[in-house]
C-alpha cells in the first residue's frame, strides 16, 4: 500500500508539460475605403437665381441617378482637386483656368459651358454657344407665320453679317413652311418677310426708327430681332407699339409682345454630356440642342405651341431642311 500511495503520488505514464511558445498573431489586412465619386458645380455668383437653381437641380438629378455625392461652389481652385472622389467638374464663366486645372488633374473630367478661351481636348469638354441660326431662323419663321394675320412678319438684322444672312433665308423658308404661298386676305403692296439691316456704325439709339419703318410702313405685325441688335431699349419700345417679337437672347425683364425665346437648351446639354463625363470619355464638344423659353400663352397658345415644339424636333432631327 506504501508502493503505491507512492507511485500515486507522481505524474501519469506517458503525460507531459506543455511548453510555452511565442505564436505570431497576423493583424488583419486593412482594405482602403474608396470616396464616394463627387462632382462639383462652378456657378458664377451674380447668375440669376432661377437660372441658378435650374442647373442645380439638373446636376443634381444626374448625381443622384449615378451614385454621385455633389457640390456647389462659386470659385473653384487647384486646391479644390485635392477633393476625395472628384471625377466631374462643370463651370460656367468667367473660367476658372480650367486648361491648368485639367492638366494637374487628368483623372477628372471638365466640362466648360460657354466659355470661348476653353478648347475641347484631352479631359476637357466644352459647350459652346451653338446658335445654330439657320435652324433658329426657320422656326422663328415658321412661328411668326403661324401667329399672325396676314403673314405679315419683318426681321431686324446686322448688315453684312453672313450668319445673319442665313437667318433671314431661312426665316423666310419657315414662313412658306408654315403657309405655302402665304397670300394675304388683304391687298398690301409689300411681299413679306420684309426685312431691315442695321450699320454696325448705327448708335443703337436710332434702332426704334428701324422698327418704326416696319411696323408703320410695311405693316409688320411680328418681327424676329437677330441677337446682335436685340438691345433692351429696342425690345422695350416694340413692346409699347403692339407688335409681336421673336428673339435669339432672353430678355432681361421680358416686354408686352415677347411671343417666345429660341436659344441653346444648357439643361438638355448638359444631360447629353453626363454620360460621358461619368464614364471618362473627355475631350469632345458637346452640341446644344435649341429650345424654347420665355413663352407668352396668350400669343403661342398651347396647340400651336406643340406644333412649333414638333417642328423643331423635327427640324433637329434633320427631317425638314432650312433651305440653306
């Protein structure tokens, strides 16, 4: 019994004492987070504020459809490229100095709107002022024939001014468009469209003269002002006489008269251009498709009104030529 409260006493057969080791433990691979792609808006700061808002709600549509965060600034510098994520920038003037800009950051696409120092090329792409005056001029034709009595419409112009001058033949083809032979009820002594041309050496004081001749003399009952002699003085005294106008520009305060503005649509640009800019496809120039703006209801009601807005679909499309 001594033997083996003895032997009780020890370790069991064939069992040993565990030996410490030093185990290395392997943290875990940290795997970098990815920013949230951003795309900033640079507005000037005295753009009107519905004109503002609207391009704000436009990019930021887009963003949202895309998965973008967005961001508006008013002044945008080469410290801004420092942002996480940014992808997309889109500027209206004055130019930030987007070819430095685009240089020092060749991963983010710019899109310059209306700036004519800005070149399309590389990262860059640009929207230019595209009148596209033939097309302007046909509808603005097409437009005054349909709204006014006897087809009786005029056009003020620059003289010696070949844009222009496509705009009156065209303006003149979207009046037969519209009318065919467009013979007036009435007996008048003048074939319309009539139209005036203005001296680059005229003082834009004597313009309402030019209007006078047309709407007295010629009995023009709806005049298209080419952009270049569509002053505010000249749009605000039509206005007092009760004629009818179509313009190229938006009015500042828009006069008694003022039937429609045709002018590049920005909006349906710059959705035209989102999928590109998004996907890294630069360097293009972005054609502006034309629209409608500042409509007065009362002279282009909304049947006529859908017609003239089908017109220039079609007009856009290439299915009716501006005869130029």
């Amino acid at each position: 019994m001594l033997s083996l409260t003895a032997c009780g006493s020890g370790e069991a057969a064939g069992t040993s004492t565990p030996v410490p080791t030093d185990t290395a433990i392997v943290p875990p691979t940290l795997t970098p987070t990815t920013a949230t792609p951003l795309a900033i808006l640079v507005l000037p700061t005295d753009l009107d504020p519905d004109t503002s808002n609207l391009y704000q709600k436009t990019v930021y549509d887009l963003t949202q459809t895309s998965g973008f965060r967005f961001q508006v600034r008013n002044i945008f510098t080469a410290d801004d490229l420092a942002e996480p994520g940014l992808q997309v920038v889109i500027a209206l003037p004055p130019d930030p100095g987007i070819a430095a800009l685009a240089a020092a950051a060749p991963q983010v696409q710019f899109l310059a709107i209306n700036i004519p120092e800005v070149a399309a090329g590389g990262n860059i792409s640009v929207l230019g002022n595209n009148a596209q005056t033939d097309v302007a001029g046909f509808l603005a034709g097409y437009t005054a024939a349909l709204i006014t009595d006897d087809y009786r419409i005029g056009m003020l112009l620059p003289k010696d001014n070949p844009d222009a001058l496509r705009a009156l033949n065209a303006y003149a083809t979207g009046m037969k468009f519209s009318c065919g032979t467009c013979r007036p009820v009435f007996f008048y002594n003048w074939t319309y469209p009539q139209f005036l041309e203005i001296g680059a050496d005229e003082d834009p004081a004597n313009y309402d003269a030019y209007a006078d001749i047309l709407i007295l003399q010629y009995k023009v009952q709806t005049i298209y002002l080419y952009p270049d002699i569509a002053t505010t003085d000249l749009m605000t005294y039509i206005g007092t006489t009760g004629a009818y106008m179509i313009g190229a520009v938006t009015p500042e305060q828009r006069p008694a008269g003022w039937v429609m503005t045709i002018q590049p649509d920005i909006v349906k640009a710059i959705q035209n251009a989102w999928p590109g800019l998004v996907s890294g496809q630069g360097g293009v120039t972005v054609q502006s498709p034309l629209g409608l703006s500042d409509i007065d209801p009362t002279l282009l009601t909304p049947g006529k009104q859908r017609l003239v807005e089908q017109t220039l679909n079609d007009l856009q499309a290439g299915l009716i030529s501006t005869g130029q």
